[in-house]
C-alpha cells in the first residue's frame, strides 16, 4: 500500500511537470483535458506570441484563454492549466504503471 501512495504521487508530480508543462510546451493541445476544471462553461482557447530578443534568438510564449458565451476573455494561469492537466494526466500514468505491473507480475509468477 505504502508503495501504491508513492508511486501515485511521483506520477503525479511527472504529469505536472514532465507530461503538461514538458510535453505541453511542444503540444498544447494535450493541456485541454483541463477544460473541465478551469474553463466549464466557456471555450479554452491558446495564443501564441513570438519575440526576436536579438538576432537569432526566438522565443515563443504561450497564454491561455477561457471564452465564455458573451464572448469575454479571460486569462487563464500557467499554473492553473498545468496543474489540473497535470493531475488528470498523472493518474492515467499510474493507471498504466499500474497494469503494466499486473500483466508483468503475472507473467513472472507463472
């Protein structure tokens, strides 16, 4: 049991950092599953704003949006979008981790 609860927080702690802020810098779109938490009645929209600091250097920053139904925008927090992905994420892992042990124990005792 006690290795169930740590592995259950490492997994989460990986789907904040490694899986929503990680991977969600290259696919934002794997950050939407958050829609639920930080945005229920409206759309969650991303926009993405590229600046050259100084000759080859680009960087690009990403913000979050929640539209409601009237059409207002309203920012959205890195962390609020991260952490709630990075939840929901976090415990599809342990889902996973957790058959992977089950279909591979399996196979060992037998």
């Amino acid at each position: 049991m006690k290795v169930a609860i740590i592995g259950l927080i490492f997994c989460v702690f990986m789907g904040i950092t490694a899986i929503s802020m990680g991977f969600g810098a290259f696919f934002p779109s794997i950050n939407l599953v958050s829609k639920p938490f930080v945005c229920p009645g409206g759309s969650m929209d991303s926009d993405a704003q590229m600046f050259r600091p100084y000759p080859g250097k680009n960087v690009l920053t990403r913000t979050w949006y929640c539209t409601d139904a009237t059409g207002t925008k309203t920012q959205l927090g890195l962390f609020q979008v991260s952490f709630f992905a990075g939840v929901i994420h976090g415990l599809i892992l342990f889902v996973f981790i957790f058959l992977l042990r089950l279909v591979f124990g399996r196979r060992r005792s037998a």
